[in-house]
C-alpha cells in the first residue's frame, strides 16, 4: 500500500494542474472521505528519529482526493487571470463610501456561499472598476441578459451557487469565441485536453468550447468536482483557475487552514487576484442599479430562440440567403462553428440555433433550403474542407525558407492563430524555432484552373424586368418569383459580391432566360 501512494505522489509532483474531469467522475465529500483516509502517517511521509514533519489532515484529505483525480484521467494547464497591480488605483468615490460599501460587501456575504468580506484591497478593485470601467459594465448587462438565464439553467441543475455565472465575466467577458494566448477557449476558457475530458470535442468546423450550452455543462461539472475536493466554493474557484495542487500548496503552507484570504498570501499571484476580481464583478451587477449601470436595449433574449437538427452542410451565407437571418446574429447564436458552416456528420447531432419567429419557416421550407444548398455547392471553385477531428497539438520545427504564412497554409490555419499560440509579438522566425499548432488538416481540392486567366461571366443582353428588393426579401425567394432564375445568376447580373449587399430598395435586373 505504501508503495502505492509513494508511486502516485511522484506522479502527482510530476504533471502541472489544472482543469479536468469526466463525466462518469463520482464525486466525495471531505466528510465521506475522511475514515478512508485518517491514518495520514501512512500516506507520503515516514517519520524517522531525527526528523518530523508536520502534517494537516484537511490538506492530506485533498491531496488524497485530488490524487484520486490525477490516476482517472490527464491535466492540463489552465488560463491565468491577471489584474496588474498598477491597473488598481487607490482613490475614493463619492457614491461609494467605504462605510457604505462595508455594508453592501455584508449582505452579499450573508446570502451568498462565498466569504466576502470586506478588504482595502478588494475595496480599491472595485472603485477601480467603477471609475475606469463603467461604460463596459452597460454592454456586459446586455450580454449578460441573453447569457444568464442559459447559465443558470446548468448552475441549477447541478447544484452550482447561482453567482457563479459572473465567473463567465472574469473568464471572457461573455465573449463565446474568446481565446487566451495560451489557447484557452470560450466563455469559461476552457484548455483543448480539458475540454475533451468533458466531451468538448473540437474538429476543423466545430469548437465546442465556444457552444454556450455545452462549456457552461462543463464548467458546472468541474466546479461541482472542486467543490467536492476543497468543500469550500472560494477555495474552488481559486482552484477553477490555478489548480486544485496550486490550492493544495497553499493550504499547507499556510498551516492547514482552508479560509481562502488566509491562504491567498501562498497562491499564485494571478489567482491572488483572479478571486477579488470575481467579488468586484458580483458586487457591481449586484447594486448596478446603485451606480446607474444600465443594460443596453437586447434584441433577442435567450427564450426567443430555439434549435433544430439539420440534415446536410449548410453555410451561414446559405442559411442567410435562404432565410433572411443575418449572418451576424447566426455568428452570435451558433459561435462553435468555426468556419461559419454547420456540418453534417453521420452519427453526430449537430444543430442550428435560430430565433425562434425563423424555426417555423425553416422547418416548412427545410427540402426547398437543402436543394438550394445543393445547387450552390456545385457551383464552388473549390469543395469546403473535409471534416476531420483534431486529436492533438502538432509542435512543427521551423526550416530554412519557411515562413509564417507557408506554414499556416500547411496547417490549415491563420498566421494570427499561429502567433496567438506562441505568444508571438512579431513575425520573425528562427531556424530550429518550435511552434505549437492546432492543425484544421484541411483536405480541401485545390482549383486546377490556371492563374491570372480572368473568366468573363455570360451576361445576357436586352429587355429586362427591374426588381425593387423589399424588407425580408433574400436572393433566393427573389429567384423563386421567375422562371428558370437561380441565385447565381441575380448575383451575376447585378454583379453582386456578398448577400449583405442585398438591401430594401436595391434594384435589381431580371432577364428572361
């Protein structure tokens, strides 16, 4: 048995923390845990005549359980919030005094899980906050609008404090497709191997750490699993972003105590002021009335949309053109697809989230949108990529003669993603330099047509009818109005580049073909 645990602590010394988890996970709280666990003499440390060492049985409990964790499955490192202390300023506001804001700070903490209590330091993030930063808390009470209720769907299910949706606002200000430096993706930055313990897969169309619904089940599932390690939602929200080993350091170095601001001293200094950032956050939408933050007007609220199941590839521009669904609101509602395309996978489920007053009129018209993806998929110069899933990072070795930009098109991928990656702050490269890359693996067709021939398209000449465009029209129910009109050939004849310059008003020719 010793040498079980003597082998498993090495293995836990050797790997960095962070996010992780799978489904089939049974959680253990400190209390159901502890008998398996009280002979704490036995699990790391043999004590000899000359030596002693102090050892705390609630930190010896979570190394225990974390350790438990660390055999199941892989970690990964996570992203590191950071609020630099020159950003923080030492200053007074007169709508916030701090008697008031002592106030304020203890009825949060009275009806809330956390432990906020009030500090300078935390008072001084906040009025930070307030002075700098209020205008961008009106645009974030806007996204939080559409956001929270999807949020506090999963925190219900899964039995997370309902504050934790403002932990999505420290993470990505509720930006879905937000991506670190160190590639953590989505509105709870999500790392690629975290994602995958929780069945986030990510492929060259999809992401779905940047689906709303999915990383939000996700993150719900992982908290839930820190919680049960620290029994403490500070301690887990501190783990959330530097590791539960991190957290557990901590602990230890500060004696055994598990009181989050007694131990914040020990953590990482991103994580020293990851959690004040989460308070000051949940403060500030919690008296936004108070400070007159106001919410921008939304357009569309989360229970004005839906979703269905499509049965073949379609594009945004398609869905747009077919629908009259800005391309814009598609890219809002459905921010895992990566490349703007839904794809159509035997044996995989993938939907398309649509306002709900457009639901009707695609399920009406679905044979009618699917034949005219059909006819426009022909007509492309070049087939759209074949679907393959990304197992893993590639770590490319730069050559004599590369550059950013060949090999971005080896991979499939831009030359900013390739500098994102890397942390990369100008194109330059070295002979021998190593570079991280998530490759797309694109098996695309290229053209076998020649370069710099221009092909002149057949315009037809003579009488024709003029169409005035009115609001809702789309190219492809102003094609269905004639005889032997496609979308194609509107385009074509009125030499029309993109469908969002399909405008009310816009004239357009119609020839007899």
């Amino acid at each position: 048995m010793k040498l079980v645990f003597k082998i498993t602590f090495l293995l836990f010394c050797s790997i960095s923390f962070a996010q992780s988890k799978s489904d089939t996970i049974k959680l253990k709280t400190i209390e159901d845990t502890k008998e398996l666990f009280s002979n704490s003499d036995t699990l790391f440390f043999q004590k000899s005549d000359s030596l002693s060492f102090k050892e705390y049985k609630e930190a010896t409990l979570i190394d225990s359980l974390w350790l438990n964790e660390l055999i199941k499955s892989p970690l990964y490192d996570t992203i590191q919030y950071v609020l630099r202390d020159d950003e923080i300023l030492v200053t007074d506001l007169e709508e916030l005094p701090t008697e008031l804001l002592k106030e304020r700070l203890q009825i949060l903490n009275s009806k809330t899980p956390f432990h906020i209590d009030y500090n300078p330091q935390l008072e001084q993030i906040i009025k930070t906050y307030l002075k700098r930063r209020k205008s961008a808390f009106s645009n974030l009470l806007e996204k939080a609008r559409f956001y929270f209720p999807l949020f506090e769907e999963q925190l219900d299910k899964y039995d997370v404090p309902m504050e934790i949706k403002y932990l999505a606002i420290v993470e990505s200000a509720l930006k879905p497709r937000a991506r670190s430096r160190v590639g953590a993706t989505g509105l709870w930055q999500f790392m690629y191997q975290t994602g995958k313990q929780f069945d986030l897969n990510v492929s060259s169309y999809v992401d779905e750490r940047s689906d709303p619904y999915r990383a939000t089940e996700a993150a719900c599932k992982y908290l839930a699993s820190l919680y049960g390690i620290f029994g403490d939602w500070d301690l887990a929200l501190a783990a959330y972003n530097s590791g539960p080993g991190n957290v557990s350091k901590a602990i230890r170095r500060s004696g055994g105590s598990t009181n989050y601001w007694n131990i914040r001293h020990n953590l990482p200094r991103e994580t020293a002021g990851y959690v004040p950032a989460f308070y000051a956050t949940l403060y500030i939408f919690e008296y936004a009335n108070e400070h007159n933050i106001k919410a921008k007007e939304n357009t569309l609220a989360y229970f004005e949309t839906d979703t269905v199941q499509v049965k073949r590839q379609l594009t945004f521009e398609q869905i747009y053109e077919t629908l009259n669904v800005d391309i814009e609101v598609l890219q809002f509602l459905n921010p895992q697809y990566k490349l703007d395309i839904v794809p159509y996978i035997k044996g995989k489920n993938y939907t398309l989230t649509l306002p709900i007053k457009d639901i009707g009129k695609f399920l009406s018209n679905e044979k009618e949108i699917y034949a005219f993806a059909d006819v426009e998929d022909t007509k492309r110069e070049k087939p759209l990529p074949e679907y393959i899933e990304e197992n893993a990072r590639t770590v490319y070795r730069v050559k004599s003669g590369d550059y950013l930009g060949r090999i971005a098109n080896k991979f499939g991928v831009s030359v900013s993603n390739i500098m994102r990656w890397n942390n990369m702050r100008s194109n330059r490269l070295k002979i021998g330099q190593r570079l991280t890359i998530y490759p797309r693996k694109f098996n695309a067709v290229t053209s076998s047509k020649p370069k710099n021939i221009t092909v002149k398209k057949d315009v037809p000449t003579g009488p024709h009818e003029t169409y005035v465009v009115k609001s809702g029209d789309s190219l492809w129910l102003i094609a269905q109005k004639y005889t032997n009109v496609s979308v194609q050939n509107i385009k074509d004849w009125n030499n029309i580049w993109s469908v969002k310059s399909l405008k009310p008003g816009t004239k357009l020719k119609i020839f007899k073909i």
